[in-house]
C-alpha cells in the first residue's frame, strides 16, 4: 500500500535494508541510486542473459540508469484489467 515505498525508503537510507524489496516500474528508486544505495546488478544480469529472456525488453530498460542494471523485473501487473 501507500505506507511500504516510505518505509523501503527510510530504511535503505536509515543504513538497515531489507534483502530485497519491490518497487513498481519505472523510476521509484532512481534516487537511491544516483545517492549510491542500490547495488548494481549488471555482471548479474550479464551472466544470466537477461537480455535474451526478459519480455518485453522494455522491461529492462525501466532498470537501467546510466548503462547499469540496479533492479530485477519479477513480475508485471497494471489497473487496466480487460475482462
């Protein structure tokens, strides 16, 4: 809910990060890395050929700042639901 982003956030900057931690897409966590707080994940994603699985490719890109790959797309999910 609205509550879980401060509460990432204030604990990433407070020094006592969770293990891992959901955003949603785009650039929720731009911040935290131009401040140095988020690992980069490139030679990660290099070794498993994200690249070549991850669909749609545009998907990677909302994880890559500066030629860096600082997040990992688990999943996908929107409010615009056709039933």
């Amino acid at each position: 809910g609205g509550t879980a982003r401060p509460i990432m956030i204030s604990r990433i900057t407070g020094g006592d990060p969770m293990g891992a931690t959901q955003f949603n897409h785009g650039r929720q966590a731009e911040e935290l890395v131009q401040a140095g707080l988020m690992r980069d994940l490139t030679d990660v994603a290099t070794k498993g050929k994200w690249t070549d699985v991850v669909r749609p490719k545009s998907l990677l890109d909302g994880c890559t700042i500066d030629g860096k790959i600082y997040c990992v797309p688990v999943n996908i999910h929107s409010w615009q639901w056709l039933w």
